[in-house]
C-alpha cells in the first residue's frame, strides 16, 4: 500500500466518522451540525473549535467480547489522562479488515491502536509452546512479561511497524466437537475448522489422522449445522463469543495450543509522542493489562458456566492421549515451524522456551 493510499484510507475512516456525526438523530434536544453553523451566521454562540486527535483502534474481538472490554477500558483510560487531546474511536469485529490488513495498517499509520496476538514469527509459534515444549502455563506468562521471548516480540512488533506495549495473559485454547474424543483413535472421526489448509496448525491436525476444513471464524456456526465440520478449537471467550456452544456437545480440555491478546500502537503515532506523553501511554496500558486480567479470569469462570448449562460434556483427556498429542502433533507442528523460519531460529525460540 503506498503513502497516498494510506493517506486516503485514513482520510476516509476519518470522513465516515465525520459524517455518521452529522447526520446522527437530533433527538432529545441534540442538534444537526448545520444546525448550529447556522446559528453561528446568525450571530449567535459559535461552534467551539477543537484539537482532539482521533486515534483509530481495531479489534478482531466481537462487540462485548472479553477483548473488546478490555479495548473500551483502554479508551476510557486515554481519554481520561489525556483531556480533549485524544479520543479513541473503537472498530471491532475487523470492522476495518483482518490481522494482515491490521498489519500494513499500523505499518503505514492508518490504524494506531491494534489489540490482538501479535502477527510476528514468534507470536504465531510462541502459540503453540504447550505442544512443542513442557513449558507450563504459568511459565509461559512470565516469559511473555519479560526476558528474551518478550523482547523477541517487541522487535517483531517493531518490524511490522508497531511498538508492543502490553502483553495479556495468555489461557489455553480448548476443543469443542459434536464427537466424544478420549483416545488416539477417535481423532479419525474429527472434521476440524481450521484457519487455514497448510502451516503448522494444518500439519498438526492431519498428524493426528482429523480431517481438515479451513474457513473463516464467521463460517463456523453453519458450517456445523451443515455438516462441513463437526470440530473446532478456539479460546473459550471466543467459542461463547459466536455461540459455537450451540451446534456443540463436548469440551476437550486439550492444552494443546495457547491464546493471547497483546495492546501495539502504529510506530508512526509513537513517533508522534514526547517522551513524556509516551511514559503517560506505558502507564496506560500497565492499567489496561491489570484490568484484561481481571476480567479475563472473570468472563473464564462465567464462559465455563455458559457451556455448562448448554449441555455440554467436558472431557478430560487420559495421560496418554495428552502425551501421542504431544509427540505426534507438536513434531507435525514443529517441522512445519521449522521449514518456514529456519532450524537456528527455531532451535533459539524452543531454548528460550524451556529455560
């Protein structure tokens, strides 16, 4: 995309939001825009000008989502440090595009604010950590808040053009089916959703002898009604999220993949800042990274409960399915990871990983 297109596409998110305001219902005794122009030409009391900068923040996170909470108390917090210098206009649900188009975005600085996983090398195999590694949950924490896997993330961020400014908890992702799997073999009845037909997650799930369907998150739900797939795995905030709950009759507590959300502004906004505005924005997200804990470990209690009433059957996977997972799908995944980022590379993040 080059900088006049970015130029435009900007210009355009800031022209819609323009324009939504002005035609916006004067209901409640609100007033059109041009109502009050018109007032100012007939001398009455002038539009007040104003400085406010509008900073653009999207999400992949449906509206209401554990994510998008926490996005709308990032908001909160900006507008509430900073006065009438900034405002946060939130789009969620990809409303301005997916986690490529997010990319190149906060790279040309037509989107300043992204929360999501970080789109880097090491943000997508850092993800499977549990599958290639012994590395428990809460160790995975405490490399993601600092040492070389945070610092590895940051420069990653840095190279798409975006600085990490917070990295929340990660939780392990579960398996929801419409069939019951115990043991090895019941994987040959699985039809998994997949977000896409090749890479480590399509390496994975083949290894294990599941078919494959690669789709949209959006596609899911009908394509469980249809039959396409039976399968899918996702963090439980996103499984309740879309409803999946609904054309689902079994929890597997598979552990086999993590999930987590991070908060990266555009480079170019960062830029933008004085040092000392950039210390009141770490301090900001510190904040938003205390309250996404939070409400991440409330909604996890809550969600469990949804599912619970649906009428799902959690399962419990043996010791020994847990650990073929292990030695067969984590060595899928890992050649995969290998191929495409190299064995240097790859032998540095699993090191990291086990130290």
């Amino acid at each position: 995309m080059n900088k006049y297109l970015n130029k435009y596409l900007r210009s355009s998110i800031l022209l819609l939001m323009f324009c939504t305001s002005l035609t916006a219902c004067a209901s409640a005794g609100e007033e059109y825009l041009f109502d009050a122009a018109a007032k100012q030409q007939a001398g009455e009391t002038p539009v007040k000008e104003t400085s406010t900068q509008t900073l653009i923040l999207t999400t992949s996170a449906l509206e209401g989502s554990t994510a998008h909470r926490t996005a709308v108390k990032f908001k909160s917090y900006v507008e509430e440090e900073f006065g009438d210098r900034f405002e946060v206009a939130i789009y969620p649900n990809d409303t301005l595009g997916k986690l490529d188009n997010a990319v190149s975005s906060l790279q040309s600085g037509a989107v300043d604010i992204r929360v999501g996983v970080p789109n880097t090398k090491v943000g997508g195999a850092v993800l499977w950590a549990p599958s290639l590694t012994d590395v428990s949950l809460e160790r995975l924490n405490e490399l993601l808040q600092g040492g070389e896997l945070r610092t590895l993330l940051e420069e990653g961020c840095q190279d798409n053009g975006s600085i990490l400014l917070s990295v929340f908890p990660a939780h392990y992702r579960v398996m929801t089916s419409k069939e019951k799997v115990q043991e090895p073999a019941d994987f040959s009845r699985v039809i998994m959703r997949t977000i896409s037909g090749t890479g480590a997650e399509a390496a994975y799930w083949q290894s294990l002898g599941v078919y494959i369907h690669s789709m949209d998150l959006r596609q899911v739900n009908n394509a469980l009604q249809m039959g396409i797939v039976n399968s899918q795995e996702n963090p439980l905030s996103i499984t309740v999220s879309y409803g999946i709950e609904k054309n689902q009759n079994y929890v597997i507590d598979a552990r086999h993949k993590i999930y987590f959300d991070s908060l990266q502004v555009s480079e170019t906004f960062w830029d933008s800042l004085k040092e000392e505005d950039q210390k009141r924005f770490i301090e900001i997200a510190q904040k938003t990274e205390e309250y996404a804990e939070r409400v991440e470990n409330e909604e996890e209690s809550l969600d469990r409960d949804i599912l619970t009433q649906q009428g799902l059957e959690w399962v419990e996977l043996p010791d020994e399915t847990r650990r073929w997972m292990r030695e067969t799908g984590g060595a899928a995944a890992e050649q995969s990871l290998r191929a495409s980022n190299g064995d240097e590379w790859m032998d540095n993040l699993l090191a990291i990983l086990n130290s």
